[in-house]
C-alpha cells in the first residue's frame, strides 16, 4: 500500500513542557486510523501539529506527507496539500457569510492544483446537496459562519467543509462530540460517505460508537503523548468497556 | 498666571472670529439677530474647545484650527430628489421663522462651543421639510474648498408617518469644516442615512436628533478622513418607543485622526439605543469612540447597548474609547463592550487552515468586520477603499 502519511520520532513542546514525546505513526493512503486516549494525552496537539498551528516547539522528528516534510509548508500550504483538520472548536468569524467561506475556500484549494474555480451554479448545486445530507437548511449557509451556531451546528459545519473540500488526509478532531444522537449518526455517516481508497483519515475520539459507523482499519492509544499500543476496531471495543486504565499503568 | 494666559488665547481666538474680515464675507447675514448674538456671546463665555474639556479629551479642536485662515472658504452644497418626491427644500433665514421649529433644547447644547459657533455664523442653511415619504434617497453633497472656513447647516423637518433615506456625501477643503445638522422626527416616521466622510479639512459635525413617538433614525457611517475629524451625535429619545442605531466604520488615512462620539438621551420611555464603531487603524492613525447612555429619572423600559471594536493593524494606530452609563432607574436593560487589539490567531489559522493565505485571511476577516455594518447590499460599499470590498 502506498505510504501516505509518516510521522517519524516526533516530539513537540508547548512552553517547554513536553506534550508529544517521540511519535511513530504511519498511514497509507486509503486507510482510516483512530487514536483514542485520556484527557490531556496530547491528540488535539497532535492534530494542531499537522494541521500547523503556530504555539508548538517541534524539538524533534519529522512529519512525511506524500514524501514532503510538512513541517516546511505554512498551515494554508499544508491545506492547499489535502490536509484538512475538522476542529473540535470551531472559531466564529463575524461578517463572512458560510457559503462565501466554501467557496474562497474552495477556489483557493483548486487554484492550487492548477483547476479553474467551479461554476457558480455547479458550486451551488453541490453545496445544497452535501448540506441535505448533512441535514443542514439552506438558510444555515447564508449565515455569518458559525456565528450564534449552536455546538451540533458547528460540527456539521465542519462536516459540511470536509465533504465539499474532499481532502486527502482529513484530521476529525472529537467531531461527535457536541452533537446528539441524531446529528451524530448523520455527520457520521456523511463523513462515512467520503471515505475512498484515494483518501484518509486520522479520527481523535473518545466513543468507540463513532468507530460503529466510520470503521477504522487501526486504532491507537495514545498516553502522555505516545502510542503505547495498536490493534484493530475490537482495541476500542475494550477502551469502551474498561477505560484506560490498563494503558495508563502499563 | 497660566489660566489668565488661557483666557487670553481664548480672547484672540475669540476676536478673530468676530473680525471685520470674516463679518465682510456674510453678504446674506448683515443683519446680526438677536439669537446669532446669543449663540456668539455662549460661543465666547465657552471658548474653543481643547482638550482639558472631558467631552473633547480626544479632540484638540483649539490647537488643529489654530493656523488656520479665519475668513469663510468655498463650500458648495448640493441636495438631489427625485422631482416626483414633494420635498421643500429652502434657503431661508431662520431668525424670521418660528424658532421653536428648529433648535430645540437640550441638555446636551450646555457645553457645545462648535454648535454656538455654527449658531454664530452659519452661512450655508438648508431647511428640509419633508410631508411624505420620498420615492428615492434624498443625496446631500457638501464639498469645501481652498482654505478657511465654513458653518454649514441643516434642518430636517419630517412629517408623522414618513419614511426617508438620506445619503450624505462630505469632500474637499484644506480649512475648518464645522457642521451642525437637526433632525426633527416627527410621529411614527423614520429616517435611514447613509454617511460618508471622506474630508480633506479639518471636520467637526454635529447630529441634533429629537425623537417623538414611535419614530425611529438609523445612520450608518463610513468615515474614511483625510484629516482630522470629529462626529458628535446628540439624540433626545422625547417620546416614548422612538429608537436609534448608530453604526460607524472608520478607517482613517495615514496619520489622520478620527473621533466618534454619540450621547443618547432617553427622556421618554419604552427607547431604544444601539451604538457601535468597528475601526481599522493603522500607519499612525488616532481613533476615539466616546458614548453616553443617559437614562433619566422615572423614564420606564429602555434598552441602551453600546459597542467597539477597533483592529490595530501596527504599533503605531491608537484607540481610545470611553463608554459611559448614567443610568438613575432600574428599569433598564443595558450593555456595553469594547475590543481593541490586533486580528484574532485562532482566527486567522482556521482560515489558513481551509488553504487561504495569511494575508488573504487577513483581508477577509478585515472585510468581515466592516460586513457587520457595512453589507453587501449597502449604498455605502462602493465607497469602500478597494482592499476592503
């Protein structure tokens, strides 16, 4: 299978405090890894790191992405890249309409890849139906983006942005929390639905229900900024069942 | 020593104003009326601002006018309507008029050195009736130039029941614009302006609002100086359910100064007032946002919100923002916030995060503050600088 993403010996600090302590983590194209982990182990940092927020002292390691160091690339780079982290906080961005938002977004990430922007009635046309998917109404998109959203509104937001982008490593960061069990089933699957053998996935949750309807090919504990063990969908079972404890005191 | 030495400025200051060269040049206002003599002799026991007065802390009118020619500049005014609209616009001289027509009195005049001045000598009057709600936006051009100065003045009358859009338009000259517009608005009507400012003199307007019954004044205004420049809006909420929503955007030129200050005065019950200012300050560029809720005594069911924010875009733009209350009931639901600083990061990284540049994030959250008051629909976006539409 084709190497996709290699995340070699990395360590990254946060006011010299070690969060992620020597990180080995490969995905190949295609595949859908979950980390699971306790409050505080580092996954959201994690996610931050790739996605290349600034705040965080990488002392050690690189992060492969199709053969490129990603630690080269600006955050908007890494993006252009396929690179799409779905937030576990959405930020609020008063005065710029949602659909508008899409839509630079999207002639941003085409431009980069040498495409003309889509048409405005094709882009219209895809937007309204992925938002039907997502059970978003149409009046959502014209609103100031994630303005006066709701938690639940925010993740299918999030949601709405991976199916219309279509990355090639998207990031889901605790995107089932904050959503009811209605929403939830509806955002997982849409996300479900993107799944492809061209793309992949990272997805930082704490329910292995979300791993019920986006089944991962491996999942992964992660303890004070390490994965301390590997295995298959039946590992989160067993996290679902009795906690962490067994990894936090091995 | 040093407050005879002040009053003697003022006295200086006082006497040139007065002066035969500045009298010669009132052709149509020989006659000195009794009121223009009392405006004047209020004019002369205040003084020119400075900023030793709280109301002008930010604002050193005294000092900024200090060089400049004191004899009347060029200023051309010009009002479009539509010709079905029944509008009567004249050119009249006030002091024949019933004057309670017009300056209606406030508490707010006590102190208001620029509104005597303009009382003094206002040289361009402008009365507005308006019976019946106009079909199109009634367009006010003003537009100075050459050095000096000028005292324009407005007077709207609205009828009961009207609605009416009015846009001003505000260019030109190297002197001292100093301004006074009064709207009168009558029962259930409303007014709905469209501001900008885009003065190369030195530029100080004064809004006199008196509210009746169920009326309502919405301005939105864009401020884009060329010098320094002052608004000053002094609303009096007479009547009960009247309403008024200021909104501002100001992004002054290089090193020029922009101040903003808006007092609300509800004496009627059941009134409503909403200021907001959204700046975005940079190469040296001053700002002030000053605001007062004032809520009197017995005055039952108000709602007041005042609000800022100011984007400094280098170290060296400044804000300055003073919101005050004066609230003498419980029957009131107020807010009041002020942001000032540089973009949010958190922000601008989940834009980068969607492959939109640094600088291009930048711009759309820019653009982004200025939607709130300023949409896309608004009469007033073609008049934004380029970066920003």
């Amino acid at each position: 299978m084709k190497q996709f993403l290699n995340i070699k010996n990395l360590s990254v600090s946060v006011d010299e405090k070690l969060i992620i302590n020597n990180l080995n983590l490969k995905i190949n194209k295609g595949e859908i890894h979950a980390i699971m982990g306790p409050n505080g182990s580092g996954k959201s940092t994690l996610s931050n790191v790739l996605a290349g927020k600034n705040g965080y002292n990488v002392t050690n390691g690189d992060i492969l992405f199709c053969k490129e160091n990603l630690l080269d690339f600006s955050p908007d780079e890494r993006a252009n890249k396929g690179i799409f982290l779905a937030f576990q906080y959405p930020v609020e961005i008063p005065g710029v309409t949602n659909i508008n938002f899409i839509k630079t977004a999207m002639e941003s990430n085409r431009e980069f890849q040498g495409l003309d922007p889509l048409k405005p009635g094709d882009f219209l046309k895809l937007i309204k139906e992925k938002a039907e998917l997502l059970g978003i109404p149409e009046d959502r998109l014209k609103r100031q983006l994630n303005v006066g959203f709701s938690g639940g509104e925010k993740k299918r937001n999030e949601a709405l942005q991976l199916m219309m982008l279509n990355p090639s490593l998207a990031i889901l960061d605790e995107t089932d929390s904050g959503l009811d069990v209605d929403a939830f089933k509806i955002v997982a699957d849409a996300i479900n639905s993107t799944r492809s053998k061209d793309n992949s996935m990272l997805i930082i949750t704490h329910y292995q229900r979300l791993l019920e309807r986006i089944q991962p090919d491996i999942v992964h504990v992660f303890v004070n900024g390490s994965i301390i063990e590997s295995g298959g969908p039946e590992l989160a079972n067993e996290i679902e069942k009795n906690g962490y404890e067994r990894f936090s005191n091995g | 020593m040093k407050l005879k030495k002040m009053v003697m400025k003022d006295l200086v200051m006082v006497n040139f104003l007065s002066s035969e060269k500045l009298d010669q040049s009132f052709d149509n206002l020989s006659s000195f009326m009794d009121e223009r003599v009392e405006a004047y002799t209020n004019f002369k026991n205040i003084g020119i601002p400075s900023k030793r007065n709280e109301r002008w802390k930010y604002t050193d009118l005294k000092n900024d006018i200090r060089g400049i020619d004191f004899s009347l500049c060029k200023t051309l005014i010009e009002i479009k309507k539509a010709s079905s609209d029944k509008i009567d616009i004249s050119q009249i001289d006030y002091f024949n008029k019933n004057k309670s027509d017009y300056l209606k009195p406030t508490k707010h005049l006590n102190d208001e050195a620029v509104i005597y001045l303009n009382l003094s000598y206002s040289n361009l009057f402008r009365g507005i009736t308006i019976k019946e709600s106009p079909e199109k936006p009634i367009l006010v051009n003003i537009d100075s130039s050459g050095e000096g100065m000028s005292f324009p003045r407005f007077i709207f009358n609205i009828y009961p029941n009207v609605n009416v859009e009015i846009h001003f338009f505000i260019r030109g000259g190297k002197g001292f614009i100093n301004q006074l517009i009064e709207f009168n608005i009558d029962n259930n009507s409303t007014v709905n302006i469209f501001r900008v400012n885009e003065s190369t003199s030195i530029h100080s307007e004064t809004f006199m609002t008196y509210l009746s019954t169920n009326s309502n004044l919405f301005l939105t205004n864009l401020s884009l100086p060329k010098n320094k420049s002052r608004f000053q809006a002094f609303n009096s909420f007479n009547e009960e359910h009247s309403s008024s929503v200021f909104k501002s955007v100001s992004i002054p030129y290089e090193g020029c100064k922009d101040d903003f200050l808006v007092y609300n005065n509800h004496i009627g019950s059941s009134c409503e007032s909403n200021v907001g200012m959204r700046s975005i300050l940079e190469k040296g560029v001053e700002c002030s946002f000053q605001a007062l809720i004032d809520i009197e005594n017995k005055v039952k069911n108000s709602k007041a919100e005042q609000d800022c924010r100011a984007i400094l875009l280098d170290e060296k733009a400044s804000m300055n923002a003073k919101p005050e209350m004066k609230i003498f009931n419980n029957d009131v639901v107020c807010k009041h916030g002020t942001t000032i600083g540089s973009l949010n990061k958190d922000q601008i990284f989940y834009l980068n995060s969607r492959g939109l540049s640094k600088s291009r994030a930048e711009k759309i959250l820019l653009q982004g503050i200025i939607s709130e008051y300023i949409p896309e629909n608004s009469p007033l976006r073609n008049f934004l600088p380029e970066n920003y539409k």
